[in-house]
C-alpha cells in the first residue's frame, strides 16, 4: 500500500527552490519509488505532501535529501500514513 507523506518545514519558497536546484545538480530529482510530489507555500512556509511506493525508497532518498535540507538551512517533519487510495489520470 502506498504511503501519503506530508512535510511540515520552516523552509522560504527560495530555499525550497534552492532544494530542487541541488536535486536537479545530483540528478536526484526523480527518485525511484515517489508516485507524486506537490509543494505549496501556507502561512508563509512550504508545505510538502509526497505518494511514495515503500518505505524503503523513501529512507533511501532521505540519505541525499535531508543534507541538502540541512544545507539551505532547513527543516522538514514528515509524517507518514498509509494511504487508503491512490489515484493517477
């Protein structure tokens, strides 16, 4: 069963572009296993909701992840549900 993953961070809209320019620098940007990814900005911050296939592909991606989070200057808190339905058109 897929897993809904949603990240509250203190990350700006800059260093959440930040990420994706470092992701896209490590080729990293499509990660095996992430179904979906959408971020917004709420309240000033991004917000992150992810579809990952396991968990294993998830803690695998975290590895190049979170130092590059932790390289912008940010934080991000997943919290993680097994998703009941998952849906593409």
């Amino acid at each position: 069963m897929p897993l809904a993953i949603t990240f509250t961070t203190n990350l700006t809209a800059a260093q959440y572009d930040e990420i994706w320019r470092l992701l896209r620098q490590e080729k990293a940007d499509h990660p095996q296993g992430r179904l979906s990814h959408v971020g917004f900005e709420q309240k000033g911050v991004m917000r992150v909701v992810d579809v990952w296939d396991t968990m294993e592909h998830f803690q695998a991606f975290g590895e190049t992840l979170l130092p590059i989070i932790a390289k912008v200057g940010g934080e991000a808190v997943p919290e993680i549900v097994e998703a009941r339905h998952f849906q593409t058109s």
